[in-house]
C-alpha cells in the first residue's frame, strides 16, 4: 500500500508509539490519583504539556489538551459566544475554513450572531485588506486558518496579528495542517488561540491541542472535575496526550530537512503527471503551500473515479477533507476559488508524509496517468 493521504491522518511514529504504550498497559493509573501509579500520569502529562508548549513558543499554562482539532475549534468560536452573549457580536472567518470552523458559525449565525466570510483569491490566499474592511465596532474574533487542509495554502497569520494588535478583537488560528510542518510562534503570529491535532503530526488519534493565551478567559467545555486548568473535566487521555508530546518534537527535529523532502516529492509528482497530462492543473498557491500538500485538477474525469482506481493499485489519495467524504456535494475550497462545479469534481489531494519514499511517487505518477487514460477512454 502507498499512503498519500497524511492531510486526513498520519501514521503514528514509532517513537510517539513505544511512549505511549507503557501508559495503556503498566502505568495506567489516573492522573487526578494522588499515589505514586497516578503522580506518574500526570507527570507524563505534565511533560506533554511543556513538549508542546516549546514547540509552538507558548508556556506550558497556555497549552490545554481536548479529544481533537475539531473539538478545539468549536471550543473557541462557541466560548466567544458565551463570553459577550449579552452585547452585540460580529465576527470574521474566511470562506475555505474546515468545516469544525464553518459549522460552529453557521450555528451562532442562527443565534443571532453576526459572520463575515472573507473571500480568497484564485490561490486561496486570504487578502490581509479585506479583514481589515470587514471590521466592525462590534467585532469580537477573526478565525483564520493557518493552512488549508485540501490545497495546502499557508494563510498570512503574522500580519493578520499585526492588523490586530491592540484591538480588542480575539484572534484563533486553527492550525490543524500546519503544526508539526511549518514553524509556528505563537508570540511571532500574534494569536490569542491556536488549536492542533496530535494524529495530523504522528501522535495518536483521539487528542487535541487548545493554545490560549494568558490572561484569557474562556468558558469551560466540559464541568465536573479540575482537569486541565478545571477548564475541561475528565480523565485526561494520558497515552494520547504522551504520544502528541513526543510526536510534536520529533516533528520539530526532522522539519527542516522533511519539508524540502516532501516539497521535492510534490514537485516531482506534478512534472510527472503533467509530462503526461499537460492539462493538469494545480489548485491554490504554488509558493505558499505546505511542502507535503498537492492538489490537482484532471480535465475531463471524475476525481472519485480517480481515486477509487488509485484505491485498486493501493494507493491512497483523496478527493476533499476525510471529514466531508461521502457527501455529493463539490469541495467548497475549490468553489471559493472560482472553479466550476465540474471542475470541482475533478480533483484529488495527494498528501505525503514522513513515511513515503522517492520509490512510491514515481509510482503515483504512473498509476495516476494510467488511471486517467483509462477513465477518458470509457468516456
């Protein structure tokens, strides 16, 4: 099998593995415990906290652990709302946002509250100048996403920051498909919060990252216990949370020299296909994109027609975000960035990772350019 799907989830490492592992079987104990079997856990936990906490320039009291990105993002957007539920409220988010964004203010929207989608250009590049018009005396959160999850464009966060210093206006980053692959400050881009996912950089499924920045009130998820801050109650998932620490700074280590890997494999994979489809088109910003993340547009042919031939081979690419799949409407990415319904269609996301070799994307191309012949050919 060839796995060029990282965007919607990644193998764990082998390291982040072999930590978390003695926390589900020989150190299992709670870490609210107060003997040595749950001091352990929260220690582990506590190491976690501060992994993560350096790799993205925060401080360890900053850093909250939730169940995912998804849950983070909701977390923020409906804490704002329940933070200035009693004065009138606006906020900003663009129009390719993943749908953790888009459906918690299209929730809030039917509550009254007031959302400015901002528009991308053909590259998927948010304009710093329009945030700046859409602002209003009322305005209270702009939620710009770090990276795209289906074309990879790197978003304009530090200059957004900038725009908003010394507003009073909150400013979220969901940075799910950045962390781990780009450098990330948080001081440097200016953010209030900052969310991640441990599974998108190598960790365990089933844990998520909340940055908030000091001084910052938010409403508490979950009530019970004094977990995280008494900001989120419940056993914390010690193996996942150990799994991200440890994922997160391998991820820093290896990033220089994996991200001009992985940029070399998606240069090489759209020459390749387009010496044998000249047609073919790259969606989003060619310079502004993440080193692993490719997204393509075949005239002509369906992509999930595509992607289930490539699924034949053993090859695995998508055609949109893993959390919209199955759903038979186009990719509101592509559409916010001009292309037809048709066109829409027509595309698929390969995404490598830490684990793809040289060997597998030549194979890719071949196995995509087959794949598209055969397609055209029972047309």
């Amino acid at each position: 099998m060839i796995y060029a799907d990282n965007a919607a989830t990644t193998r764990i490492s082998d390291t982040a593995f072999a930590k978390m592992l003695p926390f589900l079987r020989e150190q299992y104990g709670n870490a609210s415990s107060q003997y040595s079997l749950g001091v352990k856990a929260k220690k582990a936990v506590e190491h976690a906290r501060h992994q993560v906490a350096i790799a993205i320039g925060a401080d360890a009291s900053e850093i909250t652990f939730t169940s995912s990105g998804s849950e983070a993002n909701s977390w923020v957007i409906r804490g704002i709302a329940e933070k200035f539920h009693n004065k009138p409220i606006h906020v900003i988010t663009s129009s390719i946002e993943h749908h953790s964004v888009l459906n918690a203010f299209l929730t809030l929207e039917r509550s009254g509250v007031e959302v400015t989608y901002i528009p991308v250009g053909k590259n998927g590049l948010v304009e710093v100048a329009d945030i700046k018009a859409a602002i209003k005396p009322h305005t209270r959160l702009v939620s710009i996403m770090f990276a795209n999850n289906e074309i990879g464009t790197i978003q304009p966060i530090a200059e957004v920051g900038q725009l908003l210093k010394g507003k009073d206006i909150l400013f979220h980053t969901d940075a799910v498909q950045a962390v781990g692959y780009i450098p990330v400050d948080v001081s440097r881009l200016g953010v209030d919060f900052l969310t991640a996912s441990a599974h998108k950089f190598y960790g365990a499924k089933g844990t998520g990252i909340l940055y908030k920045r000091s001084g910052i009130e938010l409403v508490p998820l979950v009530f019970g216990g004094k977990q995280e801050h008494g900001l989120r109650a419940g056993t914390e998932n010690v193996a996942g949370i150990v799994s991200a620490g440890c994922a997160i700074e391998e991820s820093i280590e290896l990033m220089a020299n994996e991200a001009k890997r992985l940029r070399k494999m998606v240069e090489d994979t759209i020459e390749g296909i387009k010496e044998k489809i000249p047609s073919v088109r790259v969606n989003g910003d060619v310079f502004h994109r993440l080193p692993g993340t490719v997204n393509l547009c075949f005239n002509g042919i369906s992509g999930e027609s595509l992607m289930h031939l490539l699924d034949l081979k053993g090859i695995c690419v998508s055609t949109s975000s893993a959390c919209t799949a199955g759903r038979d409407n186009p990719s509101h990415v592509l559409l916010a960035l001009g292309l037809s319904e048709q066109e829409a269609r027509s595309a698929i996301r390969i995404s490598y990772g830490r684990y793809n070799t040289t060997a597998e994307v030549e194979k890719v191309i071949i196995e995509i350019c087959n794949a598209y012949l055969k397609i055209l050919g029972n047309c």
